[in-house]
C-alpha cells in the first residue's frame, strides 16, 4: 500500500510539476522578438544647482506599423529635446513623438524611415492573458542592448487599483527582470506577440528585486491608436494647495507647474517656458521660473483628472483648429493661443 501511495504522489507530482520552455524554443522566440524592439537614445535638459544641464536617457521601444510607428513609455520621451531610435545591428534613426499619455506612461513615436530588414511586431489581445503564463521582456537595461529576461505573469491589475498617478493604465504584474532602460519595452508571450509595453518596477533599493509592471498592450492601442492622446511636450507637477497659495495662485486655483518643455512640441510653439531654478520647499527640492498651466480651453490644470480630459480634447481637434491657454507667468495671469499642427 505505501509503494501505491508513493507512485500516486509521484504520478501527481509529474502531472502539476512546473512546465517549462525550452532553451531552444527561447532562444527563436528571442531572435524572433529581437528585430522588432528598438533602443531609445533620447536627450534632454534639466535645471540643477548651477543652472540648466543636458542629461542622457535610455530606454527600449517596439515598431507596430510599416510606416514607423514605434510604442514607448511616455517618462523616456515625454520631454525630450532629441529622440533616437536604435535597431537590431546598430542602425539608427531620428524619432519623434506624436501621441502621449503619461496617466498610463504610454508614448507613440514616429520614426523618420524604417531601417531595412526590421520587423514589426505583432500585437496580441491582452485580454486572453491569464496569470502564470511565460513570458519575455526584450530592452536594454543599463543600457545593455538588446539583453532578454524570462519571467511569468503574476497578477493583472485594473486602472487605478496599483498605481494611483496612472490612472489610465491596467498592468500585467511579472517577475521577470527589470530594470532601468526596459521602460518602453515590450513583454513577449510565446508566439512573439507583443501582450504589453514596460512601465515601471516597485522596489525598496530601486534595483530589479522588486515588482515590475507592465501596460497591457491592449490599453496602449486604446489610447495611442484609437484615442491618440495630446503630447504637449511638458513636464512638470500638479500643485498642492499650499503651494499655490505660495506661488501667487488666483484664489482657489489650481495649476500646472511647468518644469521643462521639449523643443520643437506644441508647448513649444505655444511658447510656454520651463523652470529656471532649483529651490527647496518644506524639504522637497522643485524647479521654480517656469509658467504655471491654469486652464486649458477653459478646462482647469489643477489636478490629474483635469489634465487627462485636457488631453483628451486637444487630440480629437482637427489640425489648424486654434486653442487657448491661460498660464501664471511673473506673477501675471496671461492668455496665449496655440492652433493644432499636423503632427499633433
């Protein structure tokens, strides 16, 4: 009777044992991935103690459309001055960006030319994705082009339940390695369709240990495809009371402090002004000199809420269509009008 029950517990064991992919398999899945995942140079400018300074960032891409459409996470590109997208042998390419929306960190690019031999990807219905199915992440963490790491799906969250200043997004968590320069980058189920893009990981060192989550490919569609949210080119913070109060607010105001504005964007040739200064307030250090966004066609920029709908109603303008914009510029409430561009 215990041989009987040893070979029962055996036979379960073999049946609810772990099932795995081979190193094969993975690796065609990998050279499959690969010639679709862009690396994403990008250069910007920040303001630190000794004034304005240019600054590097890396992070990853993935090309969904023969014309050059490329999906990214909108913190890589969301600012940036100059945009470059690198593919599988080292050719790159100049990039900008033509719809974004940071409530789910998601970011559409526009590539200049597809380089020859490049692959577009292959976009899956996230919604069939089920917790514990394998996976990979293609990108360039630190920098590393095109490095693969292995994981699993291990949980799926609902907009607004992980992360509350991305409204917008639905996650894929997963437990595959993660880190700074996968933002962006694609999450791969095992027939090399793209189920979602990197966002961002929840450590207590910062390092690949903690959780890494990841928009499912599905959100990205809706809002950079369907929707095509407004890229404005700013970046920036969301006022508390107190600091309006601090700043010269009109009374009851909210606002949109603007930290720095990509040259070349739409908040660009508004003629919006980033900050100047770096200052410190109540312990928290803040860039101060920029204007201060109030309303946007009447629309307050006073809270997340607000600027999504702000996005949301400059993407479904028609180009030329003219809007205006009420900023805090020296102390002085000022009107300027902006008109919707072609790539907008």
């Amino acid at each position: 009777m215990r041989d009987v029950l040893v070979l029962y517990v055996a036979g379960l064991t073999l049946c609810w044992g772990p099932v795995t992919t081979n190193a094969q398999d993975l690796s065609q899945l990998f050279r499959k991935a690969s010639s679709s995942v862009v690396v994403i140079r990008a250069t910007g400018r920040d303001v630190g103690a000794s004034g304005e300074v240019r600054f590097n960032e890396t992070g990853s891409g993935v090309l969904i459309s023969r014309d050059g459409k490329v999906m990214t996470a909108a913190h890589v590109v969301q600012s940036m001055d100059e945009i470059r997208a690198e593919f599988v042998g080292g050719e790159a390419v100049a990039a900008k960006v033509i719809a974004s929306e940071p409530a789910a960190d998601l970011a559409l690019l526009q590539l200049d030319r597809v380089p020859q031999g490049a692959l577009v990807a292959t976009l899956a219905d996230s919604d069939t994705v089920r917790v514990g199915e394998q996976i990979i992440v293609v990108g360039a963490p630190y920098g590393l082009s095109y490095s693969m790491s292995v994981g699993w799906i291990s949980a799926r969250w609902a907009p607004n339940t992980v992360y509350r200043r991305m409204p917008l997004a639905e996650f894929f968590q997963t437990d595959a390695t993660i880190n700074t320069g996968n933002s962006g980058g694609p999450m791969f189920n095992m027939a090399g369709e793209v189920i979602g893009l990197v966002s961002h990981t929840i450590s207590k060192s910062g390092g690949s240990e903690g959780l890494g989550f990841v928009v499912t490919i599905n959100t990205a569609k809706q809002l950079l495809l369907v929707r095509k949210s407004f890229w404005s080119g700013l970046e920036g913070e969301i006022l508390s009371p107190e600091l309006a109060v601090l700043l010269n607010l009109p009374p009851g105001a909210g606002g949109y402090l603007i930290k720095s504005v990509a040259k070349g964007s739409p908040g660009d040739r508004v003629g919006l002004r980033g900050g100047t200064k770096l200052a410190t307030i109540d312990g928290r250090q803040i860039v101060l000199g920029g204007d201060i966004l109030l309303k946007v066609e009447g629309i307050s920029a006073g809270s997340l809420a607000d600027l999504v709908k702000i996005r949301s109603l400059l993407g479904g303008l028609k180009p030329g269509t003219p809007f205006k914009t009420i900023i805090l510029r020296a102390g002085r409430v000022l009107e300027v009008t902006g008109r919707i561009g072609e790539a907008d």
